[in-house]
C-alpha cells in the first residue's frame, strides 16, 4: 500500500478542528496520533509524521504553542527547535554594564530559552480564545 501525504490546508482544518474539540493538546505525539487518526477517516493512505504536524501547527494563526525545555550539553542553537527558523540572541548588561548574552528568541513563533536551558522536552498546542 503506497502512503500519501495530505495536503497543508487539509491539516491545517483538521489541527483547527482538534483545538476547537479539545482546547488544549499536552504534547506534540498526542497531537500527531489524533491528526493522523482524523486523516485516515478521510483517506486510509494518509500519514503524516509529528514534525510536520508541529510546523504546519505554528503557522495557524489562532494556535499558542508552549515549548517546555531541558538543560542541554549540546551548542549553542543556531536555528529554532520549533520552526527551523534562525534564533535572535538576547542580550543583558552586567553589574558594570557589560552587554552579554542570556539567551535566544524565536522571531517567528516566539520560542524562548536561556543559555542552559534550551532543548525542547515537551511542546503543548492550545488554541487561542477570541
């Protein structure tokens, strides 16, 4: 059985639909499993893995993505962890008014972390009420 893989605007109604139904979705795997379960009603061919439920989640204009995180031994990050896209440094003064860096943010969906603190564990997906 040859797999096939839905189209953007058809994920984007079904994770609209799912925040809508639930409100808020505690992790990226849980959220995956119901998108998938609601694509295959639909077509029983349809798979899609969870990255890509994440990022086309983040461009919904309507859904808040909370990203918990972890210490880290790795690098620094260059690119987001969330969206691919490239972190902006944050920068703090010092006791003497030193400029330095004290952590990284997101431009496009607003991820935060610290130096330390910046592997995301655990994302929670929540729709935002008007």
């Amino acid at each position: 059985m040859k797999l096939m893989i839905p189209k953007e605007s058809l994920v984007k109604k079904i994770i609209y639909q799912i925040l809508r139904r639930y409100g808020i979705i505690h992790t990226q795997e849980e959220l995956s499993e119901i998108v998938k379960s609601e694509l295959k009603k639909i077509n029983k061919k349809f798979t899609i893995t969870p990255n890509r439920v994440r990022k086309i989640a983040i461009q919904i204009k309507d859904v808040e993505i909370t990203v918990k995180t972890k210490k880290s031994k790795k690098p620094n990050p260059v690119k987001c962890p969330v969206c691919g896209n490239k972190l902006k440094i944050i920068y703090g003064k010092n006791l003497i008014g030193k400029k330095i860096p004290i952590g990284f943010q997101c431009s496009i969906c607003q991820y935060r972390c610290d130096e330390k603190f910046f592997s995301p564990m655990k994302y929670e997906f929540k729709l935002i009420k008007k």
